[in-house]
C-alpha cells in the first residue's frame, strides 16, 4: 500500500473530522466499509453478472431494544435488520 492510497483513505473517512466523535465516525465507517461492504458488492456483481436482479441496501434504523445496551452512536449493527424483515418471532424461537 502506497502512502497516496493510505492518504487518499484518510481523507475519505477522517480527513475533515472536527471531533474526536467524527474520528471515530470515519475509523467506524472505514472498517465497516472494508469488512461488510467491499465484499457485499463483489457478491453482488456476480449475481448480476449471471444476469440475476441484485437489490443492495444499507439498514440504519436504530432498534428501541437496544437503548441503553448499545452505544448512542451505533445506528444498526450487522444483522439488526433481521427482526424487521422476518418479524420478532423469528428471533424469538416462536417459528
């Protein structure tokens, strides 16, 4: 990895950060990004690519549970979506 590369990263994600709170916004979004996204994408073009229709979404909603367990500036984490597309129940052990 090239410092133009290292440079080009922190300034997408950290590079205009005001506060220590942005910082950890951007360091967040970065890891996410390389962890979840880059990799969901890839998946994705090969779906399409095999001419399969590909829907691709991002999942933000805060759940009401997790007030107070998980911290203020945590929108969704990984899999948070589930209780809403399948239903409570589904999580509950209920089907």
């Amino acid at each position: 990895v090239t410092s133009e590369v290292v440079d080009q990263v922190y300034n997408e994600y950290i590079g205009n950060a005001g506060s220590r709170a942005q910082v950890r916004d951007g360091l967040l979004d970065a890891i996410g990004d390389s962890l979840f996204v880059l990799s969901a994408i890839e998946v994705a073009r090969y779906h399409r690519d095999a001419g399969n229709p590909v829907y691709f979404y991002e999942f933000q909603h805060r759940p009401s549970w997790g007030a107070g367990v998980v911290p203020e500036f945590v929108k969704a984490d990984h899999t948070d979506e589930i209780a809403f597309v399948f239903g409570k129940p589904f999580l509950a052990g209920d089907v």
